[in-house]
C-alpha cells in the first residue's frame, strides 16, 4: 500500500503560489482559494485510492510572519480536510493522518518525509504530491501504485520539466532533487540510486498564469463534453468565468 503524502501550506494570500498571482488576471485572495481547491480535489484522490492519506503541513515557525493566520497551519489543513471529505466514505480503519513537514527546503520536506516512511515506518511505497495537480485521480494514483511494484522510482511529468508526482519504493538522495528541471533530476537521482524509474501521464502543475491557462479550457472542455472533472477545482474557476480567447494574436485567459 502507497503513503500518499501530500506537501500542504495553509491557503493564505500571498503565501501560496505567488508566482500565479502575478502571471494570471487572479488576485493574491482567488490564488489562495483556488490551491485551497485544488488541495481539496487531491484529498479526495487520495482518500478514495488504495493508498494512505498524509497531509504534511509546514509548521507555523516556518511561516513568514507577514502571513500568520488567524488559525494554525495545522488547522487550517485539518478543516481544508473535513470539508474536503465530508461526502467520503472511509474504511473501518483508515484515518487521515496530519504531520507536521521537517526541512528548509521543499526538497529537504520532501526527502525527510519519504526516507521516514520507507526507513522508519517501513511502508510499502510513498507518494510526494504538492496538490497542484488538480487533474489527479484516484485511477491516477492506483494506477502509479502497480507501476511501483515493479520500478522503484515512479515520476509525473509536468509542463516545462516540473513533477507533480513522486513516487519511491526505495529511498534516493534528495539533495538538490527538485534543481530545474525536476523531471530530469529526479530521474537522474533514481538511475544514480540503481533504481528503475517509470512515468505516469504528463498533467498540468498549476503554478504559473501558463499552466492555467492550459487548464482551464481542459475543464471546460471536458464539463461540456459530460466527462469527469476535479469537483472543487472546476466549480471555482466556472464561478470566476475564466475562459481562453487570443487577444492580439496571444492566447490569454480573460473572464
């Protein structure tokens, strides 16, 4: 069974993602409500695969001042994940766990919850995500699972080189692991390792007014084709009227 781990901040403006409120028409508040969102959308996932939910939170000593919150990281993530879950049926024994993430860097967060859960815990296999990645599923995710029983390295490739999934079955060496682009360097890490490394299918990683703007006629598209969509993701960014049109001979995202 997979630990799915997802590397979570509490949603605050201008904490998360502040490279998306400066390269999309959102503002600092709409960045903070849509990765609340799309974290919702990856708890689902997670919750409803065959693996472990483990929300990671940053701690709030490691959270610059200027965006303390009225609640503590933790729970704030933990009412993210009620509401999240709250029409998710659960197994008899399966809980939600919160811990809290160890490191400077999100390479180091990344790197002491995977080598804590395979080495300590002795876990099967960990999953690293940071829930921006809305389109993950729980196919997705099983999917990765099985690909794990025979690769000890399993990537998600994201737009220009980015990951949004990490998948380990054995522990690599994290230092510098996300070093541009991560795609290669985590594969590189894997090789150097002697592991066999394996990919899921590329999905878009919303961090940048780009990436969103390849996203959101995704989820049109397929709303008015019937087909399945990330619930919270796609009813938020329908309720703001985001849409794709070019505009002097560019493709922008317009309302």
């Amino acid at each position: 069974m997979t630990t799915i781990a997802v590397l979570a901040d509490p949603p605050r403006e201008g904490f998360v993602l502040p490279e998306l409120a400066n390269s999309s028409p959102l503002s600092e508040a709409e960045v903070a409500e849509l990765y609340a969102e799309m974290l919702k959308d990856t708890f689902v996932a997670a919750a409803k695969s065959g693996g472990d939910l483990l929300v990671n939170y940053r701690p709030d000593d490691a959270i610059p001042d200027e965006f303390a919150g009225e609640m503590s990281s933790e729970e704030e993530l933990r009412e993210l994940a009620e509401e999240a879950l709250e029409d998710v049926t659960l197994g008899e024994d399966e809980e939600i766990r919160f811990e809290v993430q160890v490191g400077e860097t999100f390479a180091g967060r990344a790197g002491n919850t995977a080598t804590h859960l395979l080495e300590q815990e002795s876990v099967d296999s960990v999953a690293i995500v940071d829930g921006t990645a809305p389109m993950l599923t729980r196919k997705d995710l099983d999917s990765a699972a099985m690909k794990l029983r025979r690769s000890e390295v399993v990537l998600g490739p994201a737009e220009d080189g980015r990951a949004y999934f990490v998948g380990l079955k054995d522990t690599i060496d994290f230092t510098e692991a996300y070093a541009t682009p991560e795609l290669e360097t985590l594969t590189k890490k894997g090789v150097d390792a002697g592991h066999e490394v394996d990919f899921m299918p590329t999905m878009t990683n919303v961090r940048t007014g780009e990436d969103l703007r390849s996203l959101v006629p995704l989820l049109n598209a397929r709303i008015a084709a019937g087909r399945i969509v990330p619930v919270n993701t796609a009813t938020y960014l329908h309720e703001l009227g985001l849409r794709v049109e070019e505009v002097d001979g560019k493709r922008e995202i317009v309302r």
